[in-house]
C-alpha cells in the first residue's frame, strides 16, 4: 500500500458538492418532502374538523397514521424494483403526478377512512424518490467516489430540509385558508418536483432515460430479491437501519413525553416534536460534511463516536422520566436534538453508500433496507406503546428499550463500516476486493471479491465496481 493511500484526503472543493447533478437532485427531493409534509402538518386541523362524537382526536389521527404507515411500506415492498427497471427519471415523473392527485383527493377527503387511503397513496408514492435519487446519483458517479459522497451528502440534506422550511408556511397558509385549501395547493410542491423530473432530471449522463436494470419478469424479479435479501452485507445494513429508524420515527412519541412529563400543554409538546427533524437537518449539515471529508479510518470511528452519543441522549430521557427526577422541558428538547443529531450520517448517509455498489439493484437495494426499518420499527413502538402506559417506569423501560436496540444496531453498523471502508484490525486501510478483513471467524465473507459481495456478477459491473475504482487512494 502506497504512502498516497494512507494520507490524508484533500479537503473537497465546493463544486465537488453544489455542481448541477446534485443541486437538481437536492432540490427535486425538497419537492417531495415538502409535499408528504403537508398531511402531517394538517393532521391536528383534520382530526378536530372531521372526528365524529364517538371517537376522540387522538383516534382519528391514529387511524391515518396507519394508513400513512401502510402506504410507505407498500410502496417499499413493490416499488423497490420500478426505478432500476424502468428507470430512475420515468417512475419519478409518474410518482410525483400520484402525489399531485392524492393531494387533491387529500382535500375532498370527509372520513377517517378516505383522509387515510389518500395520505396513504402520497406515501406509497413518496417512497420511491429516495432509492432513484440514489440510482440517478449512482450512476452519474459511477467511477468518482468522493463526488458519490458529496452527491449523498446533499441528497441526505434535502430530506430534512424540505420538512423544516415548508412545514411552517403550510402552517401558516393553513391559519389563513383552512385545510382543505392548503391540501389542495400544497400539491402545487408535487408538481414542481415534476417538472424538475421532466426538464431536468437524467437517468445517466446526456441521457434522459436510461434504466439500470432489466425489464420486469418474475426471472428478473427473483433474481434481484436474491441478489439483495442473499447478501449478508446488506443484512448489516438492513439490521442496523432498525435501531436507526427508531431514532428516526421517535417524531411519534415525543409529543406525548414532553406533554406527560415535561409539565407543557399538548398544542406545545406537538410544534416541540419539530426537534427532531431539526436535529436530523443539524446532523447532515454538520456531521455528514465533516463525515464526507474524512479518510477511512476515521469513518469508522466517528460512526461508533456518534452512536455511542446518541445512546446517552435516549438513556438520558429515560432517566428524566423517572417520577422522582425533576424534569425540564429544555433539557427533554435538549437530549432529543442530541440523539437525533448524532444519527442523520448512519440513517441517511451509510445505508445510501451500500447500494450504489449493487449496480442494477440500487434502488431495490435502497427501498428494501427502509422497508425492513419501517416494518420493525412500526411493531417496536406498538410494543413500546403499550409498555409506556403501564404505570410510572413506562417511559423509563420504553427508552431503555430504544438505547437497546440502538447497541445493537451500532455493533451492525461497524462490523459493516470495518468491512465496506476495509479498516484491519490495526486501523490499516486494507483492498476493497477482501472485505472480510482480518476477522478470523468470519470465513463466509474473508476473501470475497467486492462485486461478488454487492450481487453484481455480469461483466458491465464488475468493471464499474471493481476494487480499482473504490481504493483507499480515491477516497
């Protein structure tokens, strides 16, 4: 190994990250998320107007949720395949159209059932953006990893962004018009994302529409499930998305910690839970640009660092749950943007990295690990739900349980990170075409050629992922 290998990398330059590609992607994606924005905002309004004397606000809302719920983890499931067949800037444009009209259809909505089956459609739609961003990404830099991660970088920056800077105008245009209105024009952020898909968006460089994988057959269909759900790497990932995800959807029980133990009313615990996306924004901004600059070794060190933070935080709101503990609402608000803050680099940038590497499979590879994140996650807080309201410890054993699985999902994490940024035992960088490191345990994977790994046996991909385009050197 060369002494170039094991320097330090340049600091990158700013057109490395804010170059057309990426500010196109960055912006098409703020698009998306200001328009699922738009249900979680209007949510309160909705269940106040429409919840019938039977039922409380609180179930109202319920409901929608699980359809909201029901729509992403649909839409994962069978979406996953769309991008990489029939290409990343087509299923984009007919995404983006669906969201318009379920939008639309959100506004007309009169019931629970029908307010719940449109916001479910937005999701189902919605969660396709993420995995073609990364294909489009994917592919623009196929043989430039530092512009990859740079790339990755704002894509990860533009999720939490959009939440945060759209959800108090559609906040305030709701004071003024009423929901239903504000439903209806907040499609108008759908059909901008559709415009920059149809003008601006290419699948691949000078070529608008260029699908990565191959057309939809069930041969096709079963051999890319067993590429992704075969590969033990992903199920690194896959596994550590659980933890992370908790992390990420807490968004659902903060308000009612803050408003039981933390002595503020439930309008004010609501507009507190904006904490965590503001933490998640906090996190990619600032640790993922530091992130992105750093040399292997160090990679997979600040990764453990930022776990290891995130799990005092989740303990500590544990801690102040407990009845005796004088509690303080700041210091409730101050522990939830730590936790948050420590996690948008391994929820947003870490698992994207993997499935640039699975050449025709990266959007299903992407779809398929939020999948498994949703679908756990949505069980876990069922499950901590009921263990939260059993008495005064609730809380204290529910975040206890979340800091649990964070561990566990740290302990994935590395082992991954130590494989897929090859770091030895000796914190040496090591080659990209023998992940298996030095772990002497580990004979199934030790030893294993790089595209072999990422389930990529054809040709074209063993050329675009080989070790020689992802060295030490390059990054």
């Amino acid at each position: 190994m060369s002494s170039t290998a094991m320097s330090s990398p340049p600091a990158p330059t700013p057109s490395l990250y804010f170059n057309k590609l990426n500010i196109i992607i960055f912006l098409t994606y703020v698009t998306s998320a200001a328009s699922v924005a738009a249900p979680v905002v209007l949510i309160s309004s909705i269940a106040s107007d429409l919840h019938s004397p039977s039922e409380s606000e609180s179930s109202f809302s319920a409901k929608v949720a699980g359809y909201a719920t029901l729509g992403t983890s649909l839409g994962k499931a069978l979406m996953g395949f769309v991008g990489d067949s029939m290409g990343a800037r087509r299923t984009m444009i007919l995404s983006f159209l669906c969201m318009a009209g379920g939008l639309v259809l959100y506004s007309l909505g009169d019931t629970a059932l029908s307010i719940g089956m449109a916001n479910a459609v937005i999701e189902y739609f919605n969660s396709v953006h993420w995995p073609c961003s990364a294909i489009i990404l994917a592919t623009h830099y196929k043989n430039d990893p530092e512009g990859l991660e740079a790339g990755i970088f704002l894509l990860s920056l533009s999720s939490r962004f959009g939440a945060v800077t759209s959800m108090p105008l559609i906040a305030l245009i709701n004071s003024w018009l009423g929901w239903r209105k504000t439903a209806f024009y907040s499609a108008g952020f759908s059909i901008l994302g559709l415009l920059s898909a149809i003008f601006m968006v290419e699948d691949a460089p000078q070529k608008r529409n260029e699908p990565q994988g191959k057309l939809l057959t069930l041969t096709s269909v079963v051999k890319s499930l067993k590429a992704v759900l075969g590969n033990k790497i992903w199920w690194l990932v896959a596994g550590a998305q659980i933890g992370n995800g908790m992390i990420r959807t807490s968004e659902r029980v903060v308000g009612s910690f803050y408003s039981e133990t933390g002595g503020v009313s439930d309008d004010s615990a609501g507009s507190l839970t904006v904490v965590v996306s503001i933490g998640f924004l906090f996190s990619v901004l600032i640790f993922g640009s530091m992130f992105t600059k750093m040399g292997n070794k160090n990679k997979v060190r600040f990764v453990s660092i930022m776990y290891l933070g995130s799990i005092l935080c989740v303990l500590g709101l544990g801690f102040l749950s407990l009845p005796f503990v004088s509690s303080s609402i700041y210091l409730e608000v101050a522990l939830t943007f730590g936790m948050t803050s420590l996690m948008g680099v391994q929820y947003y940038q870490v698992p994207t990295m993997l499935a640039s590497t699975f050449g025709e499979n990266k959007g299903l590879c992407s779809s398929y690990i939020d999948g498994v994140a949703y679908a756990s996650t949505s069980i876990l807080w069922s499950g901590l739900s009921w263990v939260v309201k059993q008495g005064d410890y609730g809380w204290l054993y529910g975040w206890s349980s979340v800091a649990f699985t964070v561990v566990c999902s740290m302990i994935l994490c590395n082992k991954f990170c130590n494989k897929f940024w090859a770091v030895d035992g000796k914190g040496n960088p090591a080659q990209y075409s023998k992940l298996g490191g030095q772990d002497e345990d580990d004979d199934d994977m030790r030893g294993t050629e790089y595209h072999d790994v990422v389930g990529d046996d054809d040709e074209e991909n063993r050329r675009s992922f080989s070790p020689d385009t992802f060295t030490t050197k390059n990054v």
